[in-house]
C-alpha cells in the first residue's frame, strides 16, 4: 500500500467523527431553540392577559412597568448570589453596553402596556401583525439577515389579514391613544433589530441577560414614574387609596405580572439570540393565539365565533408559512457583528428619542 492511500484512510475516520460532532452541535442548537421558542410562547401568551388585568386593578403604566423590571432584576441577582443560577457580575463598561436595548425594551414595553390599558386586545392583537413587515425590511438592511422570498412576504400578509379579520368579527379596532399606537408600530421593528444586534454581541450567559436589561430598564424606569405618577399628588393619592382598599385585589395580579415578567425576560432575551428579530416577530404574533383563548376564557373582550376563530387561525398558518419558507426557517442566518460598537451612538439617540416621546405622552394625557 502506497502511503497516500494510508494517509486517506487514516483520515477518513477523523472526517467522519468531526462530521457527526457538527451534527449533534445542530441538533443540540435547534433543541435549545425549540426550547426557548416554546417557554416564550407560553409566556407571553398569558402575560398580555395577565397585564391587561393588572392594568384594570392598577392603572399606572409607568410604576407598573418600573415595578415588574425591578422584581426581575432583584430576584435574578439574589438567586444569582445564593448560587442557584449563574448569573454574570455587574460591570460598568457592559451596563453601558447594554443600555440602549434595555432603553428600547423598556420603552416598547411601556407603550405596549399603555395600548392593553387604554384599548383592548383585538387591537393589540392587530397592532403587533403589522411590525413584521417593516422589521423584515430593517433586519436585511442592517443585519444583514436574507430578504425574505414571496412566498414568506405571503406568509406575513395572512397573519396580518388573519389579525384583522379576528380584530373585526370581535369589537372591532378600539384606539384609546392613537398616539401610543403610532409610539410602538415606530419603536418596535427598531427594537427587534437593536436588541438582536446588542445581545448577540454581549457575551452574557443566559441570566446575566435578565440582570442586565432590567437593571438597565429600573433606571429610567423610576425616573419616569416619580416624575410622571409617584410625584404627581392625584396620581400618588390614588395608588394609596387602591392599595389600602383593596390591597389584595391590586396587589395580587401586580405580583402576577411580575412574575410574568421574569419568566418572559429570560425566554425573549435568549430567543433573539437564536432567530432572526422578523422570526421573532412573527413568534410575538402567532402566540397571541393562546391570549385568544385565555382572554375568552377570561371573558375580557373577545367572543368565540367561527369568523372569529377562523381569522385566528389563519394568522397561525401565515405564521407557520413563513416559518416554513424563510432561510433557515427562522433561525438568524446574519453574520456575527465584527464590531459591537457600531451603531451604539444611533442606538443611543433612538431610546432618547423614544423615552422623550412616550413622557410627553403621558405627560399630555395626564393634563
């Protein structure tokens, strides 16, 4: 035998062995996506119907919000400190870092409890359909991530069909602050992108996600709240005469919200790591089938008719159309970031800008 034949065979096995290596790695990643897809999923399906609640019992966007992203950052860093779960060191240069997501995820989230309290879900529901479509067109631009072929653009217009249809066969599109709305169809694509691009580029473990984005979002959290209710005397008066009356009934979904959202911030954060923030959006969507069911269950606002549950279902197969036809099916295809900075000053001055504007919101509203 020649040696070049024995170098061949020597080698083949070694390809073979790195060949299946990579493939459990796949297997393993779609695992761990499929995972967190599915925690999201149940997660965020009953945390709108949970703060829908907890906006009717106590309706104080700002302290409510503040409240549910300083519970997550306390319980984070105390199980972090007992050594229940591995949660990374707060460091300045990194909270720096991460703040502009945090800045984004807090403001989305404020001005998304802001349309649940002043509408109803059907227009939420609708609401949040549309912000695929510009997110799609965002992520290829900036990301990088593949435009999305018809077949999956078709995908996206059945969910948002699907979404007016159910919005429709119910109570209909109900606008309680059209400038809320206008606020987070704005921020939301910007948001998917931004906080995709800062969380895969962080370094943190899953975790240290939580702690950072909700230390990060406390910040301008009590801010806003002491100045817009905590430190407005009608608005003060009113949370003491709540939760002195009925301090069970007030107290009791807040802390469900709460708990809400830390379960919600640990699959959401580490979801985006996995999928492309359009997938994500998409995933936002089509979870709103089983807030469907629990707000009828609920018997918040919805009915259950075959229009209205047909409609539904339609958006769940655009979903899953898109999913089926996008490259990679929703796993982020985008090329890791070669510079973590870029961008952070624009990122930057969109949180400032969003944060103004939401306080001005408030601020005219309350008048």
């Amino acid at each position: 035998m020649c040696r070049g034949e024995f170098r061949h065979i020597a080698v083949q096995p070694d390809l073979e062995c790195a060949c299946r290596s990579e493939a459990k790695l796949a297997a393993a990643s779609h695992s761990r996506a499929l995972m967190l897809v599915a925690g999201h999923a149940i997660c965020a399906s009953g945390l709108l119907v949970v703060n829908k609640w907890a906006l009717k019992e106590f309706p104080f966007v700002w302290t409510l919000t503040t409240i549910q992203f300083l519970f997550a950052a306390l319980v984070t860093y105390a199980a972090g400190k007992l050594g229940l779960i591995h949660v990374d060191a707060l460091d300045r240069r990194r909270l720096l870092h991460f703040f502009p997501a945090a800045g984004m995820f807090f403001i989305t989230i404020t001005a998304g409890n802001a349309v649940v309290g002043m509408s109803n879900v059907d227009t939420f529901i609708v609401m949040r359909s549309v912000v695929p479509i510009p997110c799609a067109i965002l992520e290829a631009v900036v990301l990088k991530e593949p435009y999305p072929p018809p077949r999956s653009w078709a995908g996206l217009a059945i969910v948002l069909l699907g979404a007016v249809g159910f919005c429709l066969s119910n109570q209909g599109l109900l606008v309680g602050s059209a400038s809320w709305v206008l606020l987070y169809l704005a921020l939301m694509p910007l948001d998917g992108v931004l906080i995709k691009q800062v969380v895969s580029s962080s370094g943190l473990s899953p975790w240290g996600l939580v702690l950072y984005n909700n230390v990060c979002a406390v910040i301008p959290g009590l801010f806003f709240s002491l100045i817009l209710e905590l430190g407005h005397t009608p608005s003060a008066n009113a949370m003491v005469q709540l939760l002195s009356s009925r301090p069970a009934l007030v107290a009791g979904p807040i802390l469900l919200s709460c708990g809400s959202g830390l379960a919600i911030s640990y699959f959401q954060l580490n979801v985006r790591k996995v999928i492309s923030s359009t997938a994500f959006m998409v995933l936002g969507v089509s979870n709103k089938i089983i807030s469907v069911l629990l707000n009828q269950l609920a018997q918040l606002d919805s009915n259950g008719d075959l229009l209205s549950i047909s409609s539904v279902l339609a958006s769940i197969l655009g979903a899953i159309l898109f999913q089926q036809t996008v490259k990679g099916k929703g796993i982020s295809q985008a090329p890791q970031s070669t510079d973590p900075k870029k961008g952070q000053l624009l990122a930057q001055l969109f949180v400032a800008v969003g944060i103004s504007a939401a306080a001005w919101i408030s601020w005219m509203q309350r008048k």
